[in-house]
C-alpha cells in the first residue's frame, strides 16, 4: 500500500513538473541563443563536408590545406533546398579550388581566404541561386603534407 502510494505520489509530482515547463513563457526566435551561450538572433547556417584544396604555386604543388566550410544563409527557409544540395555544392566547390590556387600573392604559406570566400560564395550562387548564401565561412584551416 505505501509504494503504491509513493508511486502515485511521484506519478503526480513528475506530471506536475512536465505541465509547469510546458507552460514556461517561450523566447522568439529571433532571441534565442546558438550554441555558443550569447543571446542574439538565430542565424541559419550549413556546415559542409571538409574541404581539400591544394595549394598550388608555379604550377607544383606544395601542400594541401583542410578546410571547415559554413555557409550563413539569408533565411531558415532556404535550409531543406541547401541541403539536398550539399552533394552539388561540395562538388563544385572542389572543382573550383582545383581551377585556381588558393595561396596569396604565390606564398605558399599564405592562404588567400577572403579570396577563397569571395569564390565559393559566387559558386554558390550559381549552384544554389542567388540570394541564398549570404557569407562563407572557413574555419579550422589547417595544413596537410603532400
């Protein structure tokens, strides 16, 4: 009888607190926080596969660089269309890297990234149309051996 009635007790106490969070007042979307624990509005992005691009000087290549994509999108709207179209833009992305080097100036050690931004945000457009992709983003750029 008493763990029946402790049963029921936490039975309660368990809806009690499920019905009180889902009434808890709910923020915009405008106003919640990404991931990185500072308010401010949402922004929606894709994050791409890694990219390998191979820095290329005088012809001979020299390295190759690893890098992190993400794309910031002009509304949440465009993200299902973005990303069926990840194995499109991925694909162009490559072949755009591989028609021009990505170093700057021919330094092999520099990488031209607002170069490199500017390019595959116009790939982008064409693969994606325009208006979709706001900016390019790399990250997590790093150096590979050949």
């Amino acid at each position: 009888m008493r763990i029946a009635a402790a049963l029921m007790l936490l039975t309660c106490l368990f809806a009690g607190l499920a019905s009180a969070s889902s009434h808890a007042p709910k923020k915009p979307e405008a106003e919640r926080e990404k991931g990185s624990g500072f308010a401010g509005p949402r922004i929606p992005v894709i994050t791409m596969p890694a990219l390998v691009t191979p820095v290329v000087v005088n012809d001979e290549l020299q390295h190759y660089a690893f890098l992190s994509v993400t794309l910031e999108l002009t509304g949440d709207e465009h993200k299902p269309m973005m990303l069926e179209k990840i194995p499109y833009l991925q694909d162009a992305f490559l072949r755009e890297v591989h028609r021009a080097s990505v170093a700057k100036d021919n330094d092999p050690a520099v990488l031209d990234e607002e170069g490199l931004k500017q390019r595959l945000l116009r790939v982008s457009a064409t693969v994606v149309g325009p208006n979709i992709v706001k900016a390019v983003a790399l990250r997590n750029v790093v150096r590979g051996d050949r």
